[in-house]
C-alpha cells in the first residue's frame, strides 16, 4: 500500500507569510481534512512540551494552527503530555491562552490515572496508559523531530510509544535493553580487567552494576558503539545489536497499543523538522541544530510519515561545528541519526519492524503543498550600481 504524506518545505521564495511553514501546516490540515473529521470528537493534541529551559519544541503558533482547525470544525481539543511536562509547560509559552485549548497531563496529575494493556515482551508483560490519551476519541500525533540517544531519533512514533505511557511503563521499556546479558562474569578473569572494561569507555556508559555487584551495567543511551570496549573486554562484555533493537521494537508495540485504542481513521501525525538538536527535548534545553531543517510533514499513516521525513534528512550532512564536544561522528555510514547516535540505533531499521507489527507503509508519495516558484532573475537585465 502507498501512503501519501504531505510536505511543506521550509525554502520561500517570496518574503511572505504565506510561505512560511506555519502556512504550509495550514495547507496540510486541509488536504488532512481535519475540519471535517473531528465533529464533537474530543481531540487529544499530543506533544512533547519539552523542560525547563527548552526552546526548540513545537512553538506554540504551530499548535494554535491546529488547535484552531480543530475548533472550526466543532472538535473538543486538547493538548496534553505527560504530569511533569504539561506542570511546566507555562514557562516554555505554552497555556490555554497561548494555545487555545486546555493542557491536560496524559496520565493525570500524579501519573495514576492509567488504564493496563496486556502485551508480552521481554520482561514486560503490561503498559500503563494515560487516561488522557483513553478518553479521546481522536487523535493528533503532532512531534518535534530531533535526535534521541536511544532510538537514534525522536519523532511522531516515538511522542507516542512513550509519551502516552506511565512512568513504571517506559522505564520497563527502557530496561528490555537489559533482557539478554551482556557482561559475562565467567568470561572477566579478575577485578582489574573488569575496571579496564569500565573505564575504556569515553563516555561513561559503562558503570558498575548496583543490582549485582561485581558486574557491570551499560547506560545504552550513552553509547554510540564506537567499539573501544570490545578492544579490551575479550568477549566478556559485549555490545549487542539486538540489545538496542529491542528498544525500537518495544517502541513500535507500545506505539501500536495507543492506536489501536482509536477507531480507524481517528488518528493523524504531524512531524515539524525544524531546530533538528542531537539528543531529545526531554533533555530540558536546547542545544545547536545539526541537520538543517527540513520543514512539516503530515500524514494519516505514522510510518509513511517517519519514512519521509527519514527520507528527506538522509542525505543531509552533520552540522558538524554545531556538534557538542562530547560527541562524535562515530561512522559516515547509515542515516545521519547512526552518524553520531551508532550504527545500532538505526531508525530505518525500526521502520521495517513498525511496518512489519501493522502500523503503517513505508511505501509513500509526497505531495508538496506549495512547491517553489523560484523568481527568474535571469529574465530581467542587470544593470549593475553605479559608483
Ligand atoms: S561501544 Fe563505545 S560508547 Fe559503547 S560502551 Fe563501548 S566504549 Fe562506550
């Protein structure tokens, strides 16, 4: 099946308004229909409100634009995130008069208000979801593209997969990393090696083990799999690939529980790629871009959706005088994300998984919603200056 994503490119050729992207997500809620399928639903608006001192999640004149769309077309909305983001949420612009709708928290104010799904995975075999996210009828995935540590990126299935979960739930997906053993105690002949292990990582993504002492323990999110370890470990501490897919897998089913709590056709996603940092605004600030922007996509198919806007950066090289000193390009290899997030956290690769569980196509068409008329200087003589 193809999918059709629209897309409005960030370039204007007039100095206009309505070449701006916030006129092109304009463009895109019509051909989305918007106005006419939300009639007396109540609207979930989901978003990443980000922390403290962020700056770089979805402005609010984005969201009023769909908030607004909504409105006229007699739909309920609401904007909601999780208990601490929606808490803050005032001092990085965002409130009912800003926005245009109420904010409420996804899981209520102490983050109890869940209903259990039953899934098995790993060792997880329940996902806590917000009440919030239950008691809507429809659904808008609207998410800030940047970098994330563990899944390589973060965009309108990862603003879901764990934003629409309780606490207790996306700390058990983030330990499926930790199913399958990675150290092996058998394999480390003595305390020495053990801490060479430990310190040959640059990062500092290998820590002691507080749950086993004597082991070790790896922060998967830290690691860019950049192999310095591996040169010293003599197979007793390995970096798996499967360790890190388990994550963009535990991702894609939690992604798939959400939509499946909404009638077909109640759910859109909405990706704005603009201030593209290297690691998630749940970090609580802003760092430099380091990926151009790329403008606002909008589909009905999340994975359609993800495809594109993976697509469209796949060839966009690493800002890399914007990268922070920590970081480093550890591959030119794969998408950008893999350039400095590693080769093991490969977003395509997570697209194939959430195509294969259901949640969309990676089969798409991209239909521009106001190409470029780019002026034709040529046509015009050039008289140059005079002194
Ligand atoms: S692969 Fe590199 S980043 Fe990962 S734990 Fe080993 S040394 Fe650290």
């Amino acid at each position: 099946m193809t999918s059709t994503v629209y897309w409005g490119s960030p370039r204007q050729a007039q100095l206009d308004a309505s070449e701006t992207l916030p006129a092109k997500l304009d463009l895109i809620l019509d051909k989305l229909d918007i106005r006419q399928r939300v009639k007396d639903q109540r609207v979930a608006i989901k978003l990443h409100l980000g922390g403290n001192v962020g700056y770089s999640t979805v402005h609010p004149v984005f969201i009023r634009k769909v908030v607004q769309a909504v409105l006229e077309g007699g739909g309920k909305p609401f904007v909601t995130d999780l208990p601490h983001a929606v808490e803050s949420a005032h001092k990085r612009g965002y409130t009912a008069e800003t926005l245009g709708c109420p904010l409420y928290a996804t899981t209520g104010i102490d983050g109890k208000w869940v209903t259990a799904h039953p899934y098995d995975y790993c060792q997880m075999t329940e996902f806590y979801m917000g009440g919030a996210i239950e008691e809507a009828s429809f659904l808008i995935d609207l998410a800030h593209v940047k970098g994330h540590p563990v899944t390589g990126w973060g965009a309108a299935l990862k603003n879901i997969a764990l934003g629409c979960m309780d606490g207790r739930t996306r700390s058990a997906m983030h330990d499926v990393s930790h199913y399958e053993p990675y150290f092996f105690k058998e394999k480390c002949p003595d305390e020495a090696t053990r801490v060479a292990i430990r310190e040959s990582c640059p990062y500092g993504a290998i820590v002691d083990d507080q749950e086993d002492p004597g082991g070790l323990h790896l922060h998967h999110f830290k690691c860019n799999q950049c192999m310095r370890c591996q040169a010293v470990a003599n197979g007793a501490f390995e970096i798996q690939r499967g360790a890190f897919m388990a994550f963009l897998e535990v991702c894609n089913i939690s992604a798939k529980l959400v939509l499946d709590t909404f009638e077909p056709g109640n759910t859109t996603f909405i990706n704005l790629a603009t201030q593209l940092t290297p690691v998630c605004d749940c970090f609580g600030f802003t760092g430099m871009p380091v990926l151009p922007d790329v403008g606002v996509f909008g589909s009905d198919d999340l994975v359609a959706l993800e495809q594109a806007t993976l697509d469209m950066l796949a060839d966009k090289p690493i800002i890399e005088e914007n990268l922070p000193g920590m970081m480093e390009i550890v591959s030119r290899d794969g998408h950008p994300w893999q350039w400095i997030h590693g080769p093991y956290k490969d977003p395509n690769e997570q697209l194939v998984m959430a195509e294969q569980i259901g949640l969309g196509s990676r089969e798409y068409t991209l239909v521009d919603v106001l190409p470029v008329q780019e002026p034709d200087f040529k046509a015009v003589q050039y008289i140059p200056a005079g002194p």
